[in-house]
C-alpha cells in the first residue's frame, strides 16, 4: 500500500510539475506578445510624447513675460513683433520659447483670457437676472468655434499665399486667442460705463487687437535672412483679418450685454 501510495505522488507531482510548466511558457508567450505589441507602438507613442513636449513649451512663461506681453497686447502700435529665432539649419529656423522672448506665442494669456471671459459673462448675466447654468457651456462654445474658424481661416490664407516661414497651427491658435483680453476689458467696460463712454475702450483694444494680429501674421512674410525685410502683394489680404476683429469684438460682446 504504501508503493502504491509513493508512486501515485511522484506521478502527482509530475503532473503539477508538467502543469506548471505549460502556465509558465503560456506566460512566457504573453510577455513576448505583449513586449512585440509596444514594440510596434512606440513610433506612435513617441510622436504622442512629441507632440506633448511641444505643447508644453507654450506654457514655458514667466511673470515678466506675462507682464510684458498684456501691455504688448494693450499698446502694439509701437511693438518690434519680430520673433527670435535660432538657427537650426542653414535654411532652417525654429523660435524661442515665450519665457525667453517677449515676442514669443504662448497658450496660457488664451486660455486664462478665454476663462475669465466665460466667468465674467456668467457674472454679468448672473446681474442681470438672466443667468442660467447652460450659459457656461454656451459661452465656451461660443469662444471656441471663434478661434477654430479663425485658426482655420488663416491658415488657408497662409496656404494660399505662402509664407517665407512655416506658421504653425498653434502659433494661429495664439494669435486668435489674444483677443479675448481685449473683450474682458471691452465688456466691463460696457457693463460700467453708459453710452458713449464705453465706446472709447471698445474701439481701442478691438483695434489694437486687430493691429496685433495682423502684425503677427506679417512676421511670417517678411524674409529677414533672404531679402529686404518687405512684404509681398500677395499678403496683403491678410490685412482683412486685423479688420475683422473689431466685429469679432462685438458679436461675442453682445452675446453678453444687450
């Protein structure tokens, strides 16, 4: 009995041993199939975690940076626009980070304009009594399909025109986006000033920001390193987009204050 009892464990043992076995080169497979699928993403991947580092250098600022660029955005009539720029290649140029310079595009101005201009329209109507928890969410939607349109205007405007540099999307992004320090400030001043008063304000920032804009897309004609510095004819049309921002100022004005 107790042969029989001795052989019936080792076979027992044998079979977990042979189980184990199977369980451990079936893992083995799903850490080789596993390690074969991220090897095959990390081209996506990387190209994500570029993307990523690059949008990150938009928000590469700093307090002077910050201060400079609001009274660049306020007073741009006598502004040098002009970006620095390092040479990467020799015909190939690429531009500082914002907290290196004053000229430079960043995201944050945006998107903290962008906020205050939702918050301050809730505020307002909140005064008026016709506040209702939808206007959040219109309001933002309303902002975004601004900058959107205008993004995708300008880019088809460089497009056609040509550019002695590549514009970036988000460079356009920034640039649609500065506007909305001048409706913040246009809009209280419409809700605290009567008629006339308010209109000096609205007519100086809507301006300055259609003269900051338009400065800012020149930059991208101008060949510095290959020529005189002058414009092209063919940019000239672009001037219809600095035009346009004293009837962007207006419409998401009064989608506020009657």
């Amino acid at each position: 009995w107790g042969s029989d009892f001795s052989t019936t464990f080792s076979a027992a043992n044998a079979f977990n041993a042979m189980s184990m076995a199977s369980r451990m080169a079936q893992g083995g497979d799903g850490i080789t199939a596993a390690e074969n699928f991220l090897n095959a993403q990390k081209p996506g991947l990387h190209k994500y975690l570029s993307w990523i580092d690059g949008l990150k250098i938009y928000f590469r600022v700093t307090n002077s940076y910050v201060l400079s660029k609001l009274k660049v955005i306020a007073f741009p009539y006598t502004t040098n626009h002009r970006r620095c720029e390092v040479q990467m290649t020799s015909a190939d140029y690429e531009y500082e980070a914002p907290d290196s310079d004053t000229n430079g595009m960043d995201l944050y101005i945006p998107s903290m304009a962008l906020i205050t201009y939702v918050l301050l329209s809730a505020a307002i109507m909140g005064t008026n009594q016709t506040f209702t928890p939808e206007v959040l969410g219109s309001q933002t939607s309303w902002c975004i399909a601004v900058c959107v349109l205008e993004v995708i205007v300008l880019q088809g405007l460089a497009m056609s025109f040509g550019t002695v540099r590549k514009m970036w999307v988000l460079d356009t992004l920034c640039m649609s986006g500065y506007k909305f320090v001048g409706i913040c400030l246009c809009m209280l001043a419409r809700f605290m000033l009567p008629f006339p008063f308010w209109v000096v304000p609205f007519l100086w920032f809507s301006l300055a920001s259609g003269f900051l804009l338009y400065s800012q897309l020149m930059e991208h004609f101008k060949d510095y390193h290959h020529g005189d510095g002058k414009l092209p004819i063919r940019s000239q049309p672009l001037l219809l987009a600095g035009l346009a921002q004293p009837f962007i100022f207006m419409f998401l004005v009064s989608n506020v204050i009657e």
